[in-house]
C-alpha cells in the first residue's frame, strides 16, 4: 500500500513514555466507511523494536518491586479515566475499524472490565503457605513476574483485546511491549497514553506499530520471556512454534467457526434475535461470532429462517459512526482485500450448492460508495466440505445447516478443526448438560449465543482455535504473566533464642 | 450529661436514604482539645431502629439481586469520592476523637483499602464447581447473602471500623443497620451519604445513633440475621451470647494488650522508633496499641529506655489540627471520664510498685486548659498482676516488663486474657518463627509493631479478644456476610435430547 | 429406664486411650427389631467427662506439631481399617438403630467419604502467602488448631456423624472428645478404637457416653474451645446459647422438615422411584428425609400418589438384619417412645383434616411383635398448620400438599421455620434455576430428593435448621476447626548481608 | 550396545493391560554395581508406540466419565500397595540405577507422596461458580481432561519421575503413554502394574520403553495432546520445540547447576552436614544436588572445607545394596559411558586451575572391580568460566567458590544459564528475604539444601531448566493435565414455570 501525501497525520510509537516515529515505512491507515486514507502509521524497525524492549527492560526492576496494592490503583485509576475518555476512544475504534459506536462503546466496555480485574491483583497474587510442612519446616509459593513480556493484537477489537493482555502482565510486576493491528492501531494507542495519565512508569508499558518484521524480532529476542497472541490460526501456529522455539512462554489464540445449536424446544423468538447479533453484529468480524446455526430437526429450521428473513430486512447498514435514527447496526468490512475475500465466499457458497437465501452482495451505501460495505447474507443447506462450512469467514454470512439428532450436531462441532466458542438453544436441563459436558470446545453457552467469558473467568478455545496451556485474561493470566517459586525454610536451632535462654543470668 | 442549648447542631439517622432526628432523646458530642460541645446527637429510640431494620429489608431483594459486579462498582465510585472528600473527613474525626490530622488520614486510607477489596466482589463470591460429583451429577456452592445485617462500632476508629464491616456485607449483597459510635458519629455519617453518591440504593446502608437502647433493638430483632460488633471485651461478650440467644450469627471483637518482645538482637534504634507510633499513636486508644514492651535481658531494657527518653523528650502534644511546625505527634484523650480513668491508671501503677519514668499527668497545652490531654507516661519494672499489666488501659501509657528469655516472654503472653495482637524485635529467623508458630495471638508482627493486617487477609485477635469464628474484614468478612448454600443436580434422561433422536424422521 | 440384670454387657468410654467404665449410672440399649436390652451403656459422670478433656488437653501439644502430612496419613489408614471390618461395624448400627444393613452400609461409606477428605490436609491446611504486602514487609495466615474441641452427635447416624466431625478436627491439629448418641453407641466407639490402630495417638480423640451432665460439662468447661452438635433444634438452639455463653465457638444443626416439588414436566416415575427411599428410607429418620411432596397441580398429585401407593404395597419392612429375598426395604423405628410419638403424629394428621391413604399403624411383624415397627403412612391434602406439615415427625410419615404455581410451593418452603435440604423435579433449566436461586433453604436438590453434599463440599441448612455460621465437614469445617493466624513481617536492614558487603575484607 | 545373549530376562511394554515384547531391537540394561548385563530392553517401534496410543485413546472415554472421587480411590489403593510392595521396588532401582537402598526408599517415598497427593482429585478439580454474572447468567469453569497424554523420564529417579507425572495426568481423567529411561526402566514397569491392580482400567496407562524413535512417534502423532518431559536442557529444548510445533502442550524440566551460598553467620554444622547429602547423595545425579558452594567471606569457606573433608573421610562408597554395617553411603555411578564423562571432568577442573582437595578418582571397591564407582571429589577455587563451574556435571563433584558479599554470590547465580534449584545458610531473617526474593531460581532452600518442594506444592526451575509455563506435580499439574472449559448459561423464560402458573386451573 502506498503513501498518501495529502494525509499528514502519522500514527507513531509510545517507547519510554515518549511519542516516538520512524518513518523510514509506513502503511496507510483507512476509513473503511468511506475508503479514504486517514493516517499513516509507521513500521517498527527492528531497532525501534529493540529500544521498545530496552526501555521495558529498564523499567522492569523498580515495578517489579512496586507493591501490587499500588501497581493495582494504576488499574483503578485507568478505570476511571477509560469512563471519562470513552467517547473519544469509541471515535477512534469505528473511524479506523468501521463497526458501529454502540458495538465500540461495548467492546470497550468489555476491555475496561479486564482493567477492573487487573485491580484485583493483590488478592490475585496471593501464593500458598504451608506450616510444618515438614516438622518445624515452612514452605510456600509466590508468583513473580517474568520481566519484560508482549503482546500481538488484531483488527477486529482493537481496543479490546490488547487490554485482555496488558493490564494483567504488567499489574503481575512485569513490563510490556504492545503490537496492535496496523490496521485500526490508534486505540490502543490512546489508552497506552491514559495508563501513564494513571501512573504507569514510562517503559512500563510500550506499543510500536509495525509488521511481521516487529513480531519476528519480539520472537527472537532473548530479553522477551513471554508473548500472548490473538489472531488466525496459521500466524497462531508460527507465534507459538517460533516462540517456543526461542524458548519463550507463548499463548497463541487463533482462528473459529463457532456454531449454535437450536433444539426443538427452543424458544425461537429469543434464538433469531440473540443469532442477528452473533452473526452480523461487527460485519461478522469476531473470534466470537457465530456463523453457522445448526437447526435440530427442518421445523425448526424453516422457523428460525422465517425469523431471521424477517429481522435481515429490518437491518440498517451504513457508516458506524452514523447516529441519527437510532444509528445503524452493521458499518462496512474493514479493508478493502478483505470485503474482497468476504464476497468471494459468498459467491463460493452459491458455487458449493447451498442456498443463499439473502443476498447481500449488491448493496451500495448511499454517499459512501467507497466504503466497503457488504449486505447481511444468509445460506440455508449449508454442509460440512463447503468452503463456508470449513473456513472462517470473518464477515456478515450465516449459514444453516440441517440435522435430525443433537448427537449430530455434536458430531459435527467436535470433528471441526476449531473449538473456541458455541452455543445451545434449549428449555432442557438435560439437553444443555450432556451438550455442555462432551462438546470439544473452550466456551459454552445455554441460550447464550456468545458465550465470552467474563472478566473474572478466563477466554480460550480448545483444538486449533489455541495453543499453549493457560486462556486468556481472568483467573489463567496470573498464571501466565508469573512465574511460581518455590520456598523452604528451616531455621537451625541454636541461635538467639536458645543462646538467651542459658547465657543471660551470667553474661548480661 | 446534658443538653446545651447553645449548640443547635443536631446529628440524626440515616434511614432509607434520607437524614431522620428523633430527638426525643440526644446526648451532647464534644471536642476532645477544648472540652466544648459541638454537636447533639439524636439516640435512637426502637422505633427508630425498627424503621432503619424495615428499610433495609425493603432494599434486600432487589439489592440481592443486582450482580455482584454492578455491587462491586459501586465501591470503586465510593473509593474515588472518599479520595476526593478525604480532607473534610478527616476533619470530622479530629473534632470529635481529638487525634491529629496525620493520624485520622491514616485511620481513613485504612478504611479506603477495604472498600477498595470489597470491589473485588466477583473474584471473592465465586463458589466451588464439582462435574460428575457422582456420574451424570454435578454440584456446586454458591455464597448468599444473609438479608438484613448490623454492626456496632466503637469511638476510636469512628471511620474506619464502620469501612471494615458494610462495605464487604453490602458488597455480598446484604443490606445493613450501622451504629456508630456516640461520641464521635459524624464520620461515618458522611461516608455513608456518601456511598449513596456513589450509587448505593436508599435503604442498602442505614444509619443509627444511639446507646444501649439501639443495640439491644438490633440484638433481638429477627429480621437481623448477624451482628459484627468491635469495642471493649464485656460488651463484646454480652453482643455475643445475646446474638446467639436470639439465633444471630454474630462476630464480636473485644480487648486487647499487647505485648511487643524485644530480643537481644533486635535492631534497637528501629524497635525504640516502631515503639514510640505503637505505645503513643493516637494517645494509645487502638486496639492493636502496644503498651507493653517485654526485655529479653536487662541490656535491652535499658538501651531501650534510653531511646524511648530521649523520643519522648521530643513528643509534641495538642490539638489534632494545629498543623504549623509539622502538627503535633499526639492529641488529647476523647472524652473527660477517659481522660480520669487513664490517669487513675498512672496513679494505681505507682502504687503497686512500678518505676514511673516518665510521667505525662500534669500536662498542660496552653490555650486548652480544658481539653482531655495527658502527656505520654512510661514506666519501668512494670509486672504481672498489676493493673497496668492486666488490664486495657486505652491511653498513652506504655510500660516495659523484665524477662530473661524469650520462653519467659511468650508465657506472659499466652497466660493474658487476651490474645489480639503481638510484635516480636530480632534478626533471627530460628527466634521469629518460633514465637509466631506457638504464641496465642491472632496477629503477630515479626519487627512491624502494629501487625494489623492489610485488606486484603483478615482481622482478628484469639482468646478473649474475639468471639466467634471468623474475623473481620478480608476474606473471612465474605464467609461471614453470606450462607453457604449447596446444589446436587441431575437431569432425568428421556427428555428433548433423546426425544428428539428417535421421533424425528418421521414426525416432524 | 431401668437396669437389666441379665444383660451384662456394659458400654464405656475410650479415655486417653482406653476403655474406661464408671458404672456408677447406666442406661439400657435396647435392639428396636426385638425391644430386648442388649447392652448397659456408662453414664458419665462430670468427673470422667473431665478426665477426657484432661486427656485430650495433655494430647494436644504434640499432635498439633505433628506435620499435616503425618496426620492426614492416619486418616488414610483409618479409611482402609473401616473398609476392613465394615460389615462389623454395620451389624452394630443395625443392631441398636434398627437400620436395614443396606442402609447402615450406605451410611458408613458417607462416614469414610469424610475421613478420605480429611486425609487431603496438607491442601486443605494452606494459608495465603502475600510478598510485598509493603515494601519489603511479606504478610501471609495460617490455619492453626484451637486445642482441644468437642462433638456431640445424634442417634439417627450414629457412625456417620461423628465421622462428619472429628476426623476433620483432629486432621486439623486439635484433639477431641465425643459423646455420641446413648441410644446406639457402640459403632462410634469401635471406629473411635481403629483410629487409634491406625495410629491416632491416645487421648487426641476421647468417646464419653452420657447424658445431660456430660454435654453440660462439655459446654462449661474453659479448656473446651469448640463445640459441633447434630440433633433437634430446641437441643441446638440450646448448644448454640450455652457455649456462646461460655465464649465457645458453636455449631450445632437443628431439626428439617424437606419439602420436594414436582412440577408438572417432572419424570414422574423418577419421582416416585426417589421419593420412596427419600420418605422412607431408614424409616424417615434422617435430617434430609423428605417427608412432603408439594404438587405443582393436581394431575401431579395425582399421578404422584398413583406411583407411590403402588411402591408401598411392594415394600418389605422387618428385622434390619435379615438377609433372605434380598432383605427388608424398612426396619423399626429406634425406641418405644419414639414409635409412639411417631404414631401419634399420624392420629393428629387424621384428626386435623389430612387424607390417609397408606396406613401402617396396624403392622405387625411376625416373630418381631415386641420390635417397633410402623408401616409406612401416605397422606394428601397436607395444609400448612396442621401438626404433620409444622413438625418434623422422623418416622416413615409422607405427605402430599397440593398447590398450582411453583411461586405457591416456595412461599410455602420459606415460610417454614426449617430450612435444612429441599428439591425439585423437573427438566426445565429456568425452573430450576429459578427455585434454586431463590429458595432459602441450604442444601438444593434438582432431580435429587436427598441432595447431601459430597464431602468435598459442606452439609448445612439455613433458618432454625442451623445455629453458627460454618457448615458441617467439608472445606467449612476447615475454618470451623482452625484459627485464622495473621503473621507480618519485616526483616530490619544492615544485618549479616550489608555488615558483609562492606566489612568484610579486612574484618573476616 | 550389543545384546548379550546369556542374559535372557527382557524387559517388556505394558500396552492395554498387557506386557508386550517387540524384540527386534533390544538394549542391554546393566547393573553399575558390577558392570553385568542384568537384562535387555526392547526398543519400540513406532508401532508399537502406536499401538500405545491407541490404546490409551481407546480407555479415555470410559475413563473421562468415571467420576473424580473414584478415580481418585484407585490411587489411594495404589499407595497402599506401594507401600506394600516397596522393598521389592526398591531393589530393582538399585539394581539398575546403582543408588544405595536407602536413597532409593527416599526416592519411592516420594514419589508414593505424589500418589498421595492425586489421591485429592476430588478437590483439586473443583471449578469456580459465580452466580448472577449478569441478571440471571450463572457462569462456571470446568477442568476437563486433555485425552492421550504422555511423559518420558529420566534415569535418575526412575521411581519417582514417572510418579510425578502419570497420577496426576490419570486421575485428572486423561490416559497416558509413559516412556521411562531404557537404562533403568523395571521399576516404572512394575508400578504401572500395580496400578492395575489397584483398579485402573486396561490401556488408561500404557508403559513403552524405547529410545529416540519413540519419542519422536510421541512428539510426533496427534493423538497426543500433551507431554511432560524431564531431562537435560538439550533434550528438553527440543521436546518443547518439536511437541510445539505438532501443537502439543509441552512442560519440558532440563538440566540445573544448583549453587547453595553460606553467610558469615551460618550454623556452619549444619551447613557442612546439609551439603554432604545434597553434593554426593546418589552420586550426585540428581537435578536438585548442590555441587558448588559459594562461600561469603574466605572465613566460611575454611571452615566449610575443614568440615567436609572431615565428613568426605568417613564415607563408605560400594555398592547399594549392601545392608551389612549400615549400608554405604554412596554407590556406583550410573553407566560406563556416564562414569568416563564425570571423570574427565575432574581432569578439566584440575586443568583449569580449579584446587582438588579430595580426588575420588582412583576408587577401587574390593569385589566390584567393574563397577563404575567414583569417589566423592571436592574442589577449592572454581571459578566461572570453567567447564566444572558452568555445566552439569552428574557426578559426586562438589567444587567450592568464594565470594566477598551476598550481592556478588547472588549475581553468579542469576548469570548462570540454569536456575532449577538453590539454598542459602543463614539465621538472618533479612539476608534470607532478600536472597529467596531476588534470586531467578524456581526453587529455594533457606537452611534447607535441597529444596525439593513438598508434594502438595509444584516443581520447576527459572531459566533454562524448565521450557513451558506449568510446572511439574502439585497444583500446577492439574492445570497442565486440563483444559479450561467455561460454561456461560440463562434460561429463557416463559417456560414451565411461567407456564404453570397461568394456566393451571383451567388446563390441568
């Protein structure tokens, strides 16, 4: 992509407490609602990169040592400035990301609940403390932190998801350096800023924007001793190979194709609306999102299509930061390869046999024709080997697919190669149980169609959706951000105390 | 004591989020540096209790259900307006206990630290999940609130003891009746407004003043299911088996004298400094103030008097809000009968026989001939079976006991009535974890003179300084503020699930 | 009751590991299958209740440093002992309870269920760990034992409720004295022998059998710290205020009166199938019994009494110890007296309006005429305020109350003035959901009738059903047994490390 | 290795319950006491691993549904028959492995410790719950088993590192594939079968001896969801890189170079007789023995030389299972190969420039003149930068460095590449603090030299000696043989109890 000479904004990096450009290359920065260039954000090189870890490693020492009571109010008080700045901050996720400000304002929501659980810490730290673990022997555990450690975020919640990581790394004593997406960075940027506003040490916290060349030299570098990953599953894959290659602690989270369940004794009103969000809510952009139904019997699949036909037809598409009318509840795809790529899909799916019910192919935006919008598609006899069945879309296309039993659908989920999240629609205490109890995947809902953990419990798929042992935010990132040490403590007898006891009538 | 009715401030209940005078009866609040009133203070008649116990069960339920991180929020709000508002609050506890400014800040960041982790609500009220507990069962526990809850609080935290108790029992989702102090109401008063700002439903949080007419209505009144409670033993006693007699599940903190061992390798410059805080801070009257320092050697009782003299020597006593020169180190008693039963104490400890070495009885702070100060008193060859020894003085009289060894030490200590907290002085690890293994004492400071410990662990003395099984504040405050309540599940087979298997193909 | 010459065996006390007789008093105990004295049980005296205490008491010092790991060894090889001579000590329960074996089997595998729990206490046992709760100041807590404690325990379980205490206490540290039920015994006393085989040093658990003067001496007697009681509620409102009174920490679980609601999607086989055994079974004389049905409409009633009459008529009832056709499904009630309280309660429900539709008062068991045997009864049209429904009956008495909406069933359940255990069956989630949430009532069963948790997890009702505010056995008997030790610590600087760094050199 | 064919013991596979022999390539197992083939053992071929693997995917259904607490009972039984059967097992450790019998009794005891801690299963697998994390949203995490898991061990604990492993894996509800060290692999192989004995199910622990070829099928099959690996740092580096990249979950322990420092005010009796047993017990071979001592002050480090040769002159060296006179205190070495390598490292030491105090090297034991016995060697002046400081020897070689002050010996131990274990002696609390807060060492020892932690805690070194995030046994092993699956769950209303409520009277 090349350089837009009328745009003169440059989105730089935050090394050290400092705004930090290197322009050497950069990479135009988009608004997907109108197809214009809006910024240009610079490149990391690999030494810009290396001064980012520098800096972190240099502050790590006196945070290490920083009370966790007092690393925690760092938390509280981001908390409170993140409430206070929220309109700007949702400004800036839908004008580089394109989803709606409401849909902005609730991924932030969400991000700012990971700050609320980071300011748990000093209960969250707590090690185990064993009297007498042998006779007049103590033992016990304390989790530190592993010094300087990093994270490599995506598109699709930019504001979202580098607070999943950050918050918790450094809150554990550690030091941090960020990469989000180059493609909507200027969030996590913002809020990088307001943690210093809430007193962060410079170096604490860093972000360089840049691409493969600053994720290959956060993997190689020695001083890096741990990385968490949010993306697809093949990039997953390489982090936490190379990764572990060089020795580092990695979390990796890929790729899904998150499927729900709808019972025969589902109450279907409530099914249709919780499936218009979960499917086209953010263009279909989320690792949550829910792209496929499978519909328990053709009765409740020609009623959930009824419904959902009906609710498609309501929806209004346009520019997300639109607000007049109660605004609009999809925006535009995010680039323009990827509208591309969505709609190539589409057209696959047709190719495949299933039946696209709705078609969203041809919508133009009035006034944005520019803008990458795509029009909510719906596929009826959807199967497994289709292209839509297999792969992740990451757009506004829902597909139904049609089986007799639960033990089918069952069957279907648990042979795909994702496992992140699902979901069942049912009445049944027994139907959620056994579904909950033997699906192959990390995130389960009843009647939930987007099952994300809350804060205080911690996100991750299972199968190719994750590689690595511990989840994401909650109850595991303390895990992951700390390492366990182990002590054993025995006193020798004869010191002070037995000394007193016999010496003093005579020596003192 | 009587009405002045030059004084025209009144201070009433907090009920049902509005301020209610019954003043029918009231009692006058003085100032401890000049002797004068300032206030009346409305004594709640039963009736007025039993309109403060139906406004809080009113507010139950819906409060009850609000989730715990919605609860939770309201505490970070509370944390931030009590930041904001900390000066005037600390203003009120100085005029109406006398401590000095510094002090009362301590007393309230103390407070602030627990409604601080009573935020952290999610994390703390999650119950245990057991999957196949037997096969196809599973089980799991859930913390419940209780519904109505009270707590009595003495005069010498009037801020801070209040904070240790509601905002962990409302944060579980109880509502609460709280009694403050008389003679020095106004604080907690306040705060309660103020967690109302903070979004506190009306009714969550009442507030009563009164005497024994008030305690004895929230002692026997069923819709009160547990009481905590923190003042002197007998009454501590009396809460505890009247609560108990009417059902109440109650937690009650009474006395305390504790002891800090002074070993042979102590760092003595650092004890003689803890020493001087601990024996003298707020003129003595903590619970967790340690009037006895216990020699292990004569060595170390007289280096130790040497540097307690010389510190001593430096103290500045008066009113708690003179600030020029740095303010003043300790201010006046807090009330006028106080003030007499602490020197009666002085005058009984030269009668049986100790070596007053310093005596604080003829003070006078010039410009307040009227106030209730008494200079620090420290004695020497202070011994088993004297007043000064047994009993909890409440004042700024510190006195030291001669030992030979630490085995002799910890005998005093665990043969006294009380057993809230301790502090041991010494390098040696063999020494320190022996005394904190084997003495009797539910706090104990290895080299930290006031082992009150953070907000994050609990609260609470041993033998007679506590009664009940949970202590106060931290995480026994969650286990005390809720009931336990246990599910066993299984779903019967033959529902939708299996239905659904065999009757489709051809029914539907 | 009298004393029979012609029985000769007399049953003692196990003191400081001893069999010990003070014959001075003695009760007879009778076999309820036969009505025939079997054995003399010691009565003690104030004297030898004391002599217990003073045995635990000089047992407690070295037991309490024996490391976790130690004691919890002797647990383990407890529960292979009791796995060992099982069918000996389920012929004792039989023998004096009346208890069919199979029900006595069942009871004594719930019992070993709690001593393996109580052999996981080196987890069980840790404390929290905080580094840095200051700067350079680590604070953590311990759970340390309270000394010597106490159990007093019911006839109905006589093996298995004992074992919900004093495994738990000792594994804990403390040493303990149980008096069990006077009515049965000789199983609590034999298992008290095998811990000793298995290791338990004498005098850590001591077994007095008594009467009133026993459990009053237990209660007033300063050395005792804490008191558990199973029995009627009258009985442990009184434990609760007494050891209140006497500054002991108490827990002491009343009475119940179990309700289950079917609801009109209920599995209604599964429900009759349950509900036998749950009304039943041990002849009613469980705590966790269920001796109501409420009946979501009319039809379920219906269909209710239908299944059950059928069951009834099949029921076997007889000597508990008879083997031959897969033995009896009831045996006798356990005393005369009670048989005739049992009985009367049956005349009352007839009197006051119920609808008898089973009535056993007419049984005879041949060759067991002088047994106390009652067949088993069935009422409907139950109404709240008649004797049956207020009381708890503990005897083979079911009755039916009709009602038309799940709202009307749970007002009636918290109403009433026990709230032990309760269930509900239905397949429907939000039914349960919905009554489990908000029934107040401690121990929820969905599709369970019995919903006794498993020993991992803690047994305990709520309103006069349970007097304290820790459960029974499981993770709360922990906290029950223990005594939260809070340890602060801080190490003064330039001791050995900087005395080294700059003296060495030349001084060493 | 050739295959002696006077020797015709072959040590097998245990695969679906059954011992297996695939003899087509075998390897000798020899006694290192006296230099003989005791036995051959057959390498298996990748499919025979195969075979293993499918096998253990086979038992895993059945398995992961067995609820916890019976899982959990098959491990209490195992301990009883190790313990049981320990003489036996012990002499086949020493018999293959060469330790003294002693030593290999320590090392089962153990590993039966680990048994012993699995046996908690039941609570160690709890979840959390949290109720109401919306209105009416309950959500709770369950650990669910991985599948097929798999370890291979080392030869130096071939009891115990198997033990470490396979329990915690098995009773977590996964099967398992275990790969013990082909130079000592009878003992792992009886355990697994007595195992079987106690109840665990065919194939849910299959034991394959092998070498290269089966780790890599390991590594390399994606049946295999996760393994524990323990051995040398090249080896282990690999395992995590390669399970890695096949997307296993990998915890992979390496090598160590555990320093223990002596301070100035070290009880130097105790230090002197701690570090004989850490330097020379089982030769040395060991991850947790302390072959250097960093001596604080040359002071120290006279002493501590004066006092091991002292000790080092009284050892007995011979073979292990000599009983007569007490036992020896230190046998062979492990193999021929192994004893030619720790030798020359002697020589490089000598070379460069280290002082050898006491050589080991020209041992002959009387009647063992092929045994592969080395004498205890102890080194003055080792330096950093020599072979003998910086790597892992394995052998009885103790060398002694000295230092000028704490900071200086904590700096050697934070600079070296390994960071698995590490003591210090001292009595002062502060030296200890500072040391156990500071130092980048996963386990530490305060007077406790080798600070093997407790079963009920986890084992893991810092560095490069553990690869993956999950340390081995304890808690940390229930997060490593899980997968977090978190369950979001609401009931739609207007179901049957809504339902009820409306309708009943006239429908019903």
């Amino acid at each position: 992509m090349q350089h837009d000479k009328n745009v003169t904004r440059t989105i730089g990096h935050l090394i050290d407490g400092q705004i930090v450009n290197d322009t050497a290359r950069t990479q135009p920065v988009f608004n997907p609602a109108t197809g214009q260039v809006s910024a240009h954000v610079a490149l990391a090189s690999v030494a810009t990169v290396e001064a980012a870890i520098a800096s972190a490693e240099k502050a790590y020492p006196a945070w290490r040592d920083t009370p966790p009571l007092k690393r925690a109010r760092v938390m509280s008080k981001l908390k409170v400035l993140l409430e206070q700045r929220a309109d700007e901050i949702v400004q800036l996720i839908t004008a580089e990301h394109g989803k709606v400000l409401g849909d902005a304002m609730g991924e932030l929501q969400r991000g700012i609940e990971n700050v609320e659980y980071a300011s748990y810490a000093p209960e969250l730290l707590k090690g185990e403390h064993s009297r007498n673990a042998g006779p007049g022997i103590d033992s016990w555990s304390e989790f530190q932190p592993l010094g300087v450690t990093a994270g490599i975020t995506p598109f699709n919640f930019p504001a979202m998801v580098p607070l999943w990581m950050w918050p918790m790394a450094v809150v554990c004593g550690n030091s941090f350096v960020l990469k989000p997406s180059e493609r909507d960075p200027s969030s996590a940027l913002l809020i990088a800023q307001l943690a210093q506003e809430a007193g962060l040490p410079p170096g604490v916290l860093n972000v360089v924007n840049g691409d493969k060349e600053a994720v290959d030299t956060l993997l190689h570098d020695p001083r890096v001793k741990a990385v968490s990953f949010v993306g697809s599953t093949p990039i997953a894959e390489y982090i936490y190979s190379e990764g572990a290659k060089h020795g580092q602690r990695v979390q990796a989270l890929g790729g899904a194709k998150n499927h729900a369940v709808v019972m025969p004794d589902a109450d279907i009103a409530n099914a249709v609306s919780a499936m218009m969000g979960a499917a086209y809510g953010s263009c279909g952009e989320r690792c949550m999102a829910v792209p496929l139904i499978v519909a328990v019997g053709d009765e409740v699949a020609d009623k959930m299509i009824d419904g959902l036909k009906t609710e498609i037809a309501k929806m209004k598409v346009g520019p997300g930061t639109q607000t007049d009318n109660g605004g609009n509840d999809m925006g535009p795809l995010v680039t323009k390869p990827h509208f591309e790529k969505v709609k190539a899909y589409v057209d696959a799916g047709v190719a495949e046999g299933a039946t696209l019910l709705v078609d969203g192919r041809g919508l133009k935006v009035k006034g944005h024709e520019d803008g990458y919008f795509l029009g909510p598609c719906l596929f009826d006899h959807v199967k497994p080997g289709m292209s839509i069945y297999q792969e992740e879309i990451f757009g506004p296309v829902l597909g139904i697919v049609r089986v007799k039993t639960l033990e089918e659908a069952m069957k279907l989920i648990n042979d795909h190669e994702y496992g992140n999240g699902t979901c069942i629609f049912t009445r049944d205490g027994e139907a959620a149980r056994y579904f909950s109890d033997h699906i192959l995947v990390g995130m389960v809902g009843i009647n939930v169609p987007l099952p994300v953990p809350v804060a205080y419990h911690s996100f991750g798929g299972w199968k190719r959706s994750l590689f690595g042992d511990l989840h994401a935010y909650g109850p595991d990132a303390v895990r992951f951000y700390t390492k366990r040490k182990t002590i054993t403590q025995r006193w020798p007898s004869a010191g002070v105390r037995e000394g007193a006891m016999f010496s003093f009538p005579s020596s003192r």
